[in-house]
C-alpha cells in the first residue's frame, strides 16, 4: 500500500513541478544585448562582439537540462515526506542562482529565495543541479532557475 501512495505522491509532484516551474531572474538585471529574459548572462570581461558569447542554442540546451532535472527535484520533496522531515502539504518554491563554469559544471549555487523553508529539500534540489552535466561553454555564464514544488 506504502508503494502505491509512494507513487501517486511523486506522479502528483511531477505534474505540479511540470506545470509551475520557470526560470526566474537572478540578482543582477539582464545585459541591455540580452534581450530582457529571463535566461542567464555571461560574464561582462568580453569585449562586444568577441566570439566569447554563449550561442542562442547553447542557452536553449542549458534550459531544457534544468527543465528536465525536474522530475528528479519534485522527488527530493516527495523523499522529505516520505522520512517525515516535511509536512505533507508542503509546497514552494526554489530559487537558484549559479554559475555555469567553460567546463559544464555548475558552481557557486546559491538559493537565493526559498518559499518551501525546508533545508533537506533545499540541499537535495542544488545537489541535483550540481549533477547536470551542462555544455562546454566559451567562458563562464551566471544563471538562475527556480523549481517549484507542491505535495498532497
């Protein structure tokens, strides 16, 4: 019975972390040749135009890793219930800001605001944005995400 409650939970929490999540903005404002987004920027020690920038498909391809790793994050919220260490009705939100090194990992991962208030489910989310393997890129590149969770 434990198993089948086990897999509504996390069904319920991929559909609402699917259906709430995005990408939010990090603590510095968009360069004015960024476009306005929401999408992260590269460092400003590039000269314009140097061929240092970070390709739309590039930026795209860091997207829809992070989107992808959300499955996996609502689990960090549906493994805190399950031990007890978050109340049943938990839900929230999870903002990240970090830095995306020239070799495709993540680092300095920060949460930068958290509405779930829950440590284990806080260090569970950076540790999974920790594991992305993202794509080489021409220098480093600050990014932020937010991923949102919601329990039965």
């Amino acid at each position: 019975m434990r198993t089948i409650a086990s897999t509504v939970l996390f069904g319920c929490l991929v559909i609402a972390a699917a259906a709430c999540g995005g990408k939010s903005k990090g603590p510095s404002e968009p360069s004015p040749d960024s476009g306005g987004g929401e999408v992260g920027e590269a460092d400003d020690d590039a000269e314009a135009g140097d061929s240092g920038m970070v390709p739309p498909e590039t930026m795209d391809e860091i997207s829809s890793l992070l989107d992808r790793k959300r499955p996996a994050a609502a689990r960090c919220l549906a493994d805190a219930v399950l031990a007890g260490k978050a109340p049943k009705n938990a839900r929230g939100r999870v903002n990240l800001a970090f830095v995306i090194g020239a070799n495709g990992k993540a680092r300095e991962i920060k949460i930068i605001e958290s509405s779930i208030k829950n440590d284990t489910v806080e260090a569970c989310v950076v540790e999974k944005v920790e594991s992305i393997d993202f794509p080489s890129l021409p220098k480093d590149l600050e990014w932020s995400y937010a991923y949102a969770f919601e329990s039965m």
